[in-house]
C-alpha cells in the first residue's frame, strides 16, 4: 500500500509542490520495525 506522506518542520522549508503541502518535506522511505525479545520455555 502506497501513501504521500510530508513532514513539515517550523523554520524549515521543503521542496514539495503538492498543492496541500507547499513548501513541506516530501518523505520518500518511511520504515516501522517492531521487535520483541521472546523466550522458550521447556
């Protein structure tokens, strides 16, 4: 599943020129891992 997503950061301007984000940060790679420690019991 793809998504438009950009950043915007106060006193920093980006380069987007979509027309609801103007001058936002267009993100081009986002990554969320989740890691949990587990285990084994006999």
């Amino acid at each position: 599943m793809a998504y438009d997503i950009f950043l915007k950061i106060d006193g920093i301007d980006g380069e987007s020129m979509d027309d609801k984000h103007k001058n936002e940060i267009e993100v081009l790679s986002w990554r969320w891992n989740i890691h949990q420690e587990s285990t084994m019991h006999a």
